[in-house]
C-alpha cells in the first residue's frame, strides 16, 4: 500500500470510530432514561401495592381510583 492509501484508510477507520462513539453515547442517553422512567414506575407500582387493602381486613374501605384526586390537582 502506498502512504495515500493508508493515510485514507487511518483517516476512514477514524471517522468510523467518531459515529460509532457517537452512537454509543446517544444509547447510553437512552438507556438512562429508559432506567430513570422504569425506576419511577417501579416506586408507582410500589406506592400502588401499599394502597391496596389488605385480604385479611374485613372493614377496609376498598380502593376506588375513582376517589382518588390526580397529584398535579
């Protein structure tokens, strides 16, 4: 190979490199976002569990969402 001919090939598997870190850093944006809303859904989950009566409680009021007023209310 001539000094061209690698010079273009250094210059080539540079360039891919630069979108491959790219790409690599766009996906890491998104896998953390994707595990801040799964952790948020989670402590829902959670808060939804805790709100639920339990079984053995016979003069538990049954959940209603219906009753429920949203938080940003």
């Amino acid at each position: 190979m001539t000094r061209e001919q690698l010079e273009a090939r250094v210059t080539e598997l540079e360039i891919q490199v630069a979108w491959q870190d790219d790409a690599l850093s766009s996906l890491s944006d998104t896998v953390a976002r994707l595990q801040q809303t799964l952790d948020l859904q989670q402590a829902q989950l959670r808060l939804l569990y805790q709100r639920l009566p339990e079984k053995s409680s016979d003069d538990a009021v049954p959940f209603s969402p219906v009753d429920e007023v949203p938080p940003h209310y």
